[in-house]
C-alpha cells in the first residue's frame, strides 16, 4: 500500500465503516482491514490519519486501531513469518514519539500504549535511544509533553511491579534508573514548587497534580523490585514532600462529585501505596520516616468521610497500617488495649457498613458486585481493607481483638433483633465482622483452610444464618441471604456435613431469587459444595444422598438463565456442569428436555460471544450429556447429532472463531462414540476440514488434529475409498505443522493415526516423501520435542509395516541411512522417550528391528545389534533422560500475542489414551525375550555369542531376567 491520498481516503471510508452499528456494514469492513493490515506501510497509513485527518473520531479512531494493529503483530513469533516488515518498523520508532506528545490527551493515551508494547519486545535492546528522547522532553517546561512522557513511562516501567527477578531484568532497571532517576526527582522538586508557586490558579493545578500522580506511580515501579542505591541516597527529599502532600489540603482541588475520585485523592491514594511498600520491604531504612506517615495516615482515615470517591483513599490508607501491624519490630505502636479500640472504633467498624453505595451496586450493578465480592478483586473496597487490617492486628493480638470485636459483634446482632426491616444493615456488618475475625488463610479453592480457635463457627451458623435461609420468602433481606449462603461457602471447610446437607435443599430453593446476586451466590455455593473431597478422595456429598433433590436441583438451575440479568451467567452455567459431573446417570431421564435447553442457548449465544466462561461451561456441560447418556446407551449419539449439528453448522459457516475449537472438541467427541463407520453427515464436512484458512489459527489446531484423528480412526477406509483425492491434502496439513516448532508434534500425532490406520496401498506413494519432509527438518532445526516425536513415529512405522520395510525406505533415500539413523538418534535419544504407550511402541518396535531385520545379522549394521539392545534394556531400566538444551527451553510455551481465540481444553470431551500395539503386545520386557528365544532358534548360537562378548554385564543380568519371567531361553 502506498503512502498516496487515494488509499488515505479508502481508509477513512472504512474505518467510518467499523463504527457502524450495523453488523452488515461493520463485518465487512473489519474483514477488509485484516486482509490488507499484513502490507508494508498500512501502520504508517494509520499514523498519517491520525495526524492529519480532519475529522476527530478518524483521529480516534486510527489511534485504537494502530494500538491493536501492534499488540496482534509487533511481537517476532520463531516458526512464523514476520507481520511488520523492517522499514515499516523502523518508520514507526522513529515518529511515534513525537506524534504521541504533540496528539491530544485522547490520542496520547492510545499511542503511549503503542509504545509500551513495542518497547516491551524491543527496549532497550532494539531501541536504546528511547529513553533519551523521553527525558529530554523534561526540559521542554510544556506539562502537556511531559505527562505525555510520564505516562508512556509509567506503562514501560509498571511491568517491574510483577516480573520474576532475573539479571536481564536487573539490567534493564539499572540501565533505567541511570537515565531516569535524576531527571525525574529534579521534575518532581520542580513540580513541588510550581504548586505552590501557583496555589491559587485551579487549571495550573490540575495538571501539575496530574504530573505527581504519574511521578508518585513511576516511585512505586522503580522500587517495586528492591531499594535502589539512588532512591536510597534521595530519600529525605522523596519522603519529605510525600508526607507534605498527605498533609495537604487545596480547596481548589476538592471535587463535588461524590462517585469520582479527585485528583487529591489519588495521589494520596498512591503515597500510601508507596509507603506501604517501604514500610514492607525497605523497613530498617524507612523506620526514621514510619511514625511521621503512621501518624499523617491515621488522621487521614480519621477525617475522611464516608463517599465513594474516598474508597481507593480509605483502602490504600487502611492496607498501609495492616502492612506496619504484621512487622513484628512496629508491634509495639499497637500494643495498647486503648490505641485497638481505637482503631477498631474508628476505623474498622465504620468501614465495614454496608453504604448506600453499595445497596445501589448490589441492585442495580450486580455483575461487579459479585466480581468484587466473590473474585476478591475487591482488593481497593473498604471492606477488603477492614478485613485485611483485622487479619493483620490478630496476627500479635487476637484475643484482645477479638474480645473487643464480640462485643461489637453482639450489640450488632441486638439491634437487628429489636427491628430487622430497619437494622438489617447493623446484622450485615456483623456477619462480615465474624467472617474477617474468623478467616485466617483462604483459598479460592477450598474456602477457608484456617480459623480462629476463638470463633464458634458452627453455633453462630445455626443461630444467626440458617433462620435467614429458612425463612418462607426467598425475596426479603436479600443482602442477608447473600451473605448467609457466602458463609455457607466460604466456611464449608469447618461446618459439619450434617450442616451442609441441611443447606443444600435451602441453596436450590434460592436458586429462584429474583436478586441476581442471591441466586448467583447459590449457584456457586453448590458448585463448590459439590466439589469438596471426603474420604478416598471421593466427593464428600454423593450422589445418592442428591438424589432427591435431582429434579428441582435442574429445574431450578435452568430456570435461573431464565431470570433477567443471568441469561449468561457463568456461575449458573458451572453449577450446571458439576452437577451434571456428579450426579452421573441420575440426569439421563432429563436429558431430552436438557440437551434442548442448552443447544438454545448455545445459538442464542453464538450470535455475539462475550462470556468466554460461560461458554466454555455450556459446551463442558454438553459434552458431560453426551457422555453420561451414551454410556448407558451408545446408540443415542445419533439423537445428539440432530440436535447439535444444525447450530454446528451455522457456527462454521458464520465463523464464530471463539465457539469453533470447542465445536470440533464435541465433534470428536460424538465421532468416537461411533463404532467402525463414519456416518455420511461427517463425511460431507471432511474437505473443509483441510482448508488452510482453518489451520491459521492456533486455537484451531489442538481440536482439528483430535477431529482428523478421529476420521481416521473410525473410517480410514472410507477416506481410502470415496476421498482418496483428499489423501495430499492432509498430508498437506501433517507438512505445515511439522514445519512448526510449537505445532510438530500436532503434525506428528496425524502422521501416526494416518499410519496406523490407513490402508497401506492408499499411502504408498506419499511414503519416501513423507521421511524426506522429517529428515530436512531434522537438519534445519532438531529439538529435544521433535526428536522424541520422530522416535515414536519411526517405531510406530517399523510395527505396522515391518523393520524390514523400514529399512529399506532409510536406505532408499540415501544408502547406508539406517545405520545413521539408528547410530545418530535411535541409540542416544531413546531415553528421551517418555509416556507408557510411547515407550511401549519404541520398545516393540525396536524388538522388531532387532530380531525381524535380517541386514541387522549379516551386514554392517551388525556392529549396532549390540549398542541397540543396550538402547532398549536402558529404555526398560533407566530412568527417563528429560534434561533438554538450554537454548529450548522456551519452544513448547509458545503464547500467541494479541488476542487470538487460544485453544481451550474440555475437560470433559478428554480422550481416552489409545495404545496402537495393545493388542499385539502387552509386556514389552516378555515380549522382547520371546523374539529373541524366536531369533536364536533360526539362527543358533548367534544371539548367545553376541550377547557374551559384547553386552555390558548389568544389561545381561536384567535380559536374564526378561527371559526367566518368559520361561525362554537362547539357544
């Protein structure tokens, strides 16, 4: 594409297209700019626009379809061609810069992002100049420029915050810091004075108070890692004015918003993030510092009021003080009885109520309340924070704490009695107040694994939560009943199983609550339930003790996706795939009325897929119907095939790319299920499943292999006969994948299947090609992966087609290329071979070689008879080799960049492990005595004569063995 006006203006006109909300003008239009976004100078295009278009949402536009355009293509992926050609790159660093900090904020934030993903591949290595032109731009005195720096900084740099330490990591920052530090403390000591030197201008403000922000985050990135010498020697100057500005009050910048944080609140917010992380890491040499911040943050907390947009305030100030509480040298600030009951009065309690703010999230914004609540990404809520500084202060003094906490807890309780429809909100707090005290470890997965010894949590179950869930109306109080079921939930650890099987016909009945967060809670708590372990390692509730709630338990469940706000509800959808899981054949008289609702859902969904959970739960509860129904009755496949196939085939045909890997999951699925025949439905989609275009995507490659396994397990004859033309094409597909480092061994496992079960005439002639393809990619690039692959392959082929065919086409291709191959990689790699089956196939095919290939007796090959037996009783005997080079360490952990619908396994559409020799062969050790006692017979006293002469002492001893167990011996 050329950098001329008419491809400008066809750009424009397309771009305008992707804003249409029409699906009809917007498709295609997104189809055109991923067709063409693969030319040199289409990025720069981009960037043209969105400097010189006339037209704002252009501009915008632009901007976020060039940041996308880098995430998908920026990063240099081995095996895959190169997206962005090298002039194009190299264009791009050169302007970005300067075009991010002469755009507007809008714009700004767009290509600061750009930035920060390419520097990420390619800083500093690729780009050593970057840095420099950033700071530079400090001494341009324009806050526009400067916040424009600091923010492509503080997405560059926040990365430090969660790396794994490494010397490459150690030597970026250091690289940073030099360049870095100075120039940013010299800015925020500028900063400081220009604030007050303009403490009565409100614009001039807002930026510079916008720059501190920025400049208090960059403090925590660099830090985040250990103490730099530099910040260590400035830190009088750094702590100094963070605690002025804590202490700071600006009229000026007071906000009358009450949602919204002001700029104020958030760089407060932010001091106490980095004083946090001083008084945490860095104690000894922030201890002259601690009591002057203890003191400012507690003040702080003691005269900020209750609105919303003080939460990340409060919060951050809250974690500070729960973070000095647990350092066993700040304990002595929080012995005194007086200074807990303090902090528990004044600052606990009242952030533990329940606010107007969130009676309004619970109602109205349910999904991110339960987000919050449920998933614990309330880590910035006050609640979180109480609940944390609780857990803190009872790590020295939980039995002061919690003394002090029943009091409160009691007196709470009291005054919901005297009037429940008004003091509702006082029993909340206590339940949350007894949550916190009582939890000390938790997990997302087994709730709380330690309690409070001082907590009674069985009592206070029975008395205070169980009323709530027995009471006759599932609609009244429901921020109680969620809070009951999340106790249930939560402590289902430590509250006896005669208790939890008392709340289990309560949880289903509360299924049906209007509230979307009461019946979400309920759903999760049976999804949890029903996975606890008891004795044996079975479930802890069976399915016989469910058994009489099996009818309600499903209808309630399918009912739920009916009540508005959870038509797609992932937690809904997960409690219906564990109890499909559990309860096992007692859903089979269900599921006609079942598998109907679900497909249902699934067209409905498949128009617009935006809950990858909920999907990825749908289609694991179709697979649990298919193969619980099937396994009483093999025959019903056929039933599940009407229903599904017609919203299958709309899915392919519409190119839904997220539902597409689970399709051809449930295809295999169901195709296995068929005997020895593939039905002609499948037959017809059988050419489409080679299109190239299929394969592009790596999500897709996982589940078509598994299809086209499939295929060829239960019709390769068919495939023989009726699409022999399509025989190149799937060898066209085992070609590209064996090309690919990430993707070999997908090629490899269709190579096998299309061995094993082909009819032999059907692949003669591909045979020598095939060998050539895996030889040439052993010169150009041998891993440890390919190799292991390559070694199951050759055995696999000596099984089916006899060593004698085997060596003959090595040596076909090249003389003397048997010996090479068994010298250079079949005697030093078989150790490498791991997994029962592929050891199993490379020790019968070994056997094979050894005692069925007459060259291995009377030719040169017969100075290796002796180094591959050694090979194979190593293979029995030695524990597997898994070391690997170090240089490769990275191939098998390939993440894809950009966002691109990866494969995500079903659990519950797993394949059985297939043994191809199973039948042939079921002890390889016996099995090797018997053909070698086969072998000595025909040719006698050879075997033995080898075997005494050259086979190493230990060896021997265990063949002796091999061939005591097989009651043979060698003649």
């Amino acid at each position: 594409m050329e950098l001329s006006d008419a491809n400008l203006q066809t750009l424009t006109e397309y771009l305008k297209k992707t804003l249409d909300p029409d699906p009809a003008i917007r498709r295609p239009a997104e189809k055109f700019l991923e067709s063409v976004e693969g030319s040199q100078n289409y990025p720069l295009l981009l960037l043209t626009l969105l400097e010189k278009s006339q037209e704002n949402v252009i501009k915008v536009c632009a901007s976020v379809t060039f940041k996308n355009y880098i995430k998908r293509n920026w990063r240099i992926v081995e095996d895959e061609p190169n997206k962005i050609c090298e002039s194009d790159r190299i264009a791009i660093k050169a302007n970005i810069v300067p075009l991010m900090l002469s755009s507007p904020e809008q714009i700004q934030k767009q290509l600061s992002d750009a930035i920060s993903i390419i520097g990420r591949e390619d800083f500093p290595q690729k780009w050593p100049d970057l840095l420099t032109e950033m700071v530079n731009r400090f001494q341009s005195g324009d806050f526009h420029v400067i916040n424009g720096v600091l923010r492509t900084a503080h997405s560059l740099f926040k990365r430090y915050r969660h790396e794994f330490k490494s010397n490459e990591l150690w030597t970026e920052i250091k690289l940073v810091l030099d360049a870095f530090a100075l120039p940013l403390t010299n800015l925020f000591k500028a900063t400081i004075e220009l604030c007050s030197t303009h403490a009565n201008d409100a614009s001039a403000l807002k930026v510079l108070f916008s720059s501190l922000i920025l400049i208090a985050k960059l403090f925590y990135s660099l830090n985040f890692q250990d103490l730099p010498e530099f910040f260590e020697d400035n830190m009088e100057t750094w702590m100094t004015n963070f605690h002025s500005l804590l202490t700071l009050d600006n009229k000026l910048l007071q906000t009358d918003d009450e949602e919204e944080a002001g700029l104020l609140e958030l760089l407060k917010s932010q001091i106490c993030d980095n004083a946090a992380l001083y008084a945490q890491k860095y104690d000894e040499e922030f201890q002259p510092y601690l009591p002057r911040f203890v003191t400012a943050i507690w003040n702080l907390l003691v005269t900020t009021g209750q609105e919303v947009k003080y939460d990340l305030l409060v919060s951050n100030a809250i974690q500070f003080l729960a973070s000095v509480c647990e350092r066993p040298h700040y304990k002595h600030l929080f012995e005194d009885q007086n200074t807990l009951t303090s902090i528990c009065e004044k600052v606990i309690v009242p952030n533990m109520e329940f606010r107007a703010a969130d009676e309004e999230a619970f109602e109205d914004n349910s999904e991110e309340y339960i987000r919050r609540d449920l998933e614990g990404s309330d880590i910035d809520t006050r609640r979180r924070a109480a609940c944390d500084l609780v857990r803190g202060l009872c790590k020295f003094f939980e039995g002061p704490v919690t003394g002090i906490f029943s009091g409160y807890v009691n007196s709470m309780l009291q005054e919901y009695a005297k009037n429940p429809s008004v003091n509702w909100k006082h029993k909340d707090a206590a339940i949350y107040l007894v949550t916190s005290l009582a939890s000390k470890a938790q997990t997302q997965k087994h709730g709380i694994t330690q309690a409070n010894e001082l907590v009674n949590l069985t009592e206070f179950f029975v008395n205070h939560i169980q009323p709530d869930l027995k009471s006759a109306t599932v609609n009244e109080f429901p921020v109680l009943k969620a809070d009951g079921i999340k106790y249930i939930m939560i402590f289902r650890n430590q509250v006896p199983k005669e208790q939890l099987l008392v709340s289990i016909p309560l949880l289903i009945n509360h299924l049906q609550a209007e509230s979307v967060v009461v019946h979400t809670y309920a759903a999760h708590a049976l999804e949890r339930l029903f996975t606890m372990r008891g004795t044996n390692n079975a479930t802890l509730i069976t399915a016989a003790e469910m058994a009489p709630f099996v009818e309600v338990l499903l209808t309630n469940l399918f009912k739920a996706l009916t009540l508005p706000g959870s038509s797609e509800n992932e937690y809904i959808m997960k409690a219906i795939m564990r109890s499909f899981s559990l309860l096992q054949e007692s859903i089979i008289p269900y599921i006609p009325s079942v598998i109907t609702q679900l497909t249902q859902k699934l067209l409905a969904v498949s128009k617009n897929p935006s809950k990858p959970h909920f999907n990825h739960y749908m289609f694991e509860s179709i697979c649990l119907s298919i193969r619980i129904t099937c396994k009483a009755n093999p025959e019903a496949v056929g039933s599940f095939e009407e229903a599904l196939f017609l919203v299958f085939t709309e899915i392919l045909q519409n190119d839904v790319q997220e539902f597409i890997p689970y399709v051809f999951q449930v295809m295999s699925l169901l195709l296995e299920m068929h005997k020895n025949e593939i039905p002609s439905s499948y037959m017809a989609l059988f050419p489409h499943l080679l299109q190239p275009v299929l394969w592009e995507r790596t999500g897709n490659i996982p589940p078509l292999v598994r299809l086209l396994q499939a295929y060829l397990e239960r019709g390769a004859s068919t495939i023989a006969s009726a699409a022999a033309d399509k025989i190149p094409g799937l060898l066209g597909v085992f070609q590209k994948l064996i090309a690919s480092k990430a993707n070999d061994h997908q090629g490899f496992y269709l190579l096998n299947s299309i061995i094993e079960h082909m009819p032999p005439e059907s692949v003669d002639q591909y045979r020598k090609q095939i060998f050539i393809l895996l030889f040439q990619r052993l010169q150009n690039s041998k891993t440890t992966k390919f190799i292991k692959s390559f070694l199951v392959f050759i055995n696999l082929y000596c099984v089916r087609y006899g060593a004698l065919a085997l060596q003959e086409i090595f040596d076909g291709i090249q003389p003397k290329m048997f010996g090479m191959v068994l010298e250079k990689i079949i005697i030093p790699e078989i150790q490498k071979v791991s997994g029962q089956v592929e050891k199993k196939i490379c020790a019968v095919g070994i056997t094979k070689i050894l005692t069925e290939c007459p060259p291995m007796m009377d030719t040169e090959y017969t100075k290796l008879w002796i180094p591959l037996l050694q090979a194979l009783i190593g293979l029995f005997e030695l524990p597997e080799d898994d070391t690997i080079p170090d240089e490769e360490h990275f191939i098998d952990i390939e993440d894809t960049p950009g966002y691109q619908t990866a494969f995500s396994q079903l659990a519950f559409a797993g394949k059985k492990e297939h043994d191809p020799v199973g039948q042939m062969v079921n002890n390889p050790r016996i099995h090797l005595a018997q053909s070698l006692h086969k072998l000595s017979t025909a040719c006698p006293g050879r075997v033995l004569s080898m075997l005494s002469t050259s086979l190493n002492a230990e060896a021997l001893q265990y063949l002796q063995g091999y061939l005591q167990a097989a009651s043979v011996s060698l003649l």
